[in-house]
C-alpha cells in the first residue's frame, strides 16, 4: 500500500495523549443516550435499548472495499466501507432494509471492529467508510482507539443520513477528516411521515453546519482523492418530496457555496414504498434535470457530474 502523505487527525490526538479521554467521555453518553437527537435516555451500558435498538457494543453487518462510491473517495482501490446495523431513522423506502429494519447484522467487539479497520486499511482503502454510524459513535470510537495504536493513518469518512447530535459531532472534531452527509428532506412533515424523524431539516441543517465548521470544503490531493472536508448527498425523490431547491439555497447560502454537492438519481422503490405514491416509482429524466437546474442556479459549482454506481459493499465474514 502507498503510503499517504499526511496522517489523519485522530493520529495527533493519540500522539497527544487525547484521543483515549474523548473514547472514554463519548462512552459515557451511553449511560442515559444521548447519542443521537433521540435522546432516548436509556441505559446501553447496561443492556437498555433505545429506538435504535442497539446496546453496549458495535453491531455491524458488513465491511469490505466499495468502488461505488464517488470518485474522490474510492480512487483506484476503494474505499474501505463498514456497514453499521440498525439505524435511528425508519425511511419507508431504505435500499438498505435488510440492515437498517430487519437489524441484520452481528454483535463485535471494540478490538473486532479495530480489526476490520486495519485489515481495510492493510488492503489499501484510501479510507474508513463508517455507513450509518449516527447511533453507534462511542463504539466506533472505542474500536477506533485500539486501531489507531495498531497503526491505522487513513481518514476516516462519517457517512450519515445528518441525523445527528450536535453534541455527539462535536466529540468527533479533530477525529473525523471527511465528512459525507445526505440532506435528505428540506420540509419536517416529510421527513416525520417517511422517516419517522421528528424535526429532520433543522436538526440536519444544525449538524451539516457544525461539519463544515470542523473540516471546510472538500479538499483533493494531486490524485483527486479526499482529504480533508465536507461532501453532501442528495438523493432526488419522485414528486419532488426531498425539496432540492431549499436544501440547494441553505447550502449555497448557509453553509458555502464551495460545497461539493453529488445529487443522486438512483432511488429505486423498495421496502414498504411500493404503498406510498409517488414514492412507488422511480424519478423521471425531468424530475432529475431539474434538480440539477436548482443545483446550479443556487450557485453552487462544485456539482459532482458522475452518476454513481449501486455496487455495495463486498460482504466480509465478521
């Protein structure tokens, strides 16, 4: 593997002695959850299960490089992806069902989950890809620990549905490099009726906002591959229910109109969507060129132009 020109930002804090003080205060948070804008209060430490349905330890479902990310996060030799199980939003239509709802997926251990990490690394992933990680922060962080006094270099990519806390964020600072958030509703009641997520755009639009406070815009090396920022997803819906054009204005005028931006024409029905119109179609070719013609009129430039693939993640025994 070639080595990387600069270590991530969790390499500093362990040098400094700082990294296992922010594992063991994230810990912490599992004690009365607080974990994700839930706040369910329960105890995880002691086995009390929240919305997410997730105790003490991490719970994953698969992990292996993924080249269908975009471009900048794959490169050549992937991007070195860990499917977290479970989830604290229930979106009717998630293409990831079998993990998200049906909770597919086995229970690991902190040195298991560091493992996984230095094995993706030993492969040659530019980076760790943590999918769905929103409930399980103090898990990856305690996995992360043990990894990064393995050896683990590489970035980490926080890739979220931006249900977050801003609390839970803000432990992240200095630990997370790359940022890859999905804004995917602008109108509350939407998001509550599809997603079960009370409050979605403000808190999303709260969390993107701290994201970039700690990283900036998306910053490439010579090779084109990330190093250091935020890149947000957008995931265009039928009947135009994701509101494109104020998730393009808060972007463009909220947080910077360097934003790197992919709008994504892949949502495919599945799960229990097939009950709920329009959401039991896939997007037209219209319904796609005008999000991209509210993509660009907001001012945003950085318009990620290549249409990713549906390649997940190749599955790996845990």
């Amino acid at each position: 593997m070639a080595e990387r020109t600069q270590a991530a930002s969790y390499c500093r804090l362990l040098e400094e002695g700082r990294l296992a003080e922010r594992v063991a205060r994230s810990r912490e948070r599992l004690r009365r959850c607080h974990v994700c804008p839930r706040h369910c209060e329960v105890n995880r430490l002691e086995g009390e299960l929240g919305f997410c349905l997730v105790g003490a330890r991490p719970f994953v479902a698969s992990h292996g490089p993924h080249f269908g990310e975009e471009a900048p996060l794959r490169g050549r030799r992937g991007s070195g992806t860990i499917f977290f199980s479970s989830c604290n939003l229930r979106c009717i239509y998630c293409q990831n069902y079998e993990i998200s709802h049906l909770r597919e997926g086995t229970e690991i251990t902190p040195q298991e989950l560091a493992d996984m990490m230095l094995g993706l690394q030993e492969m040659g992933c530019h980076n760790i890809n943590l999918v769905t990680p929103s409930h399980q922060v103090p898990h990856i962080l305690d996995g992360l620990l043990l990894a990064a006094e393995g050896g683990l270099r590489v970035p980490l990519v926080y890739n979220t549905s931006s249900y977050d806390d801003l609390e839970t964020l803000r432990s992240l600072e200095g630990i997370v490099d790359i940022y890859l958030p999905d804004f995917k509703y602008a109108d509350a009641a939407i998001a509550l009726q599809y997603s079960k997520a009370p409050s979605y755009p403000d808190i999303a639009k709260a969390a993107i906002k701290e994201m970039h406070r700690q990283v900036g815009d998306l910053t490439l090396d010579e090779q084109g591959l990330a190093v250091r920022g935020i890149l947000v997803r957008h995931l265009v819906l039928p009947g135009g229910l994701a509101g494109t054009a104020e998730v393009m204005r808060f972007l463009a005028e909220e947080v910077s109109k360097e934003t790197y931006i992919n709008v994504m024409d892949q949502y495919r029905p599945c799960y229990e969507a097939f009950a709920y119109p329009p959401l039991n179609r896939r997007i037209t070719e219209e319904e796609f060129d005008e999000a991209i013609r509210l993509t660009k009129a907001s001012g945003l430039h950085r318009l990620h132009q290549e249409r990713p693939g549906t390649a997940i993640a190749w599955p790996a025994e845990l």
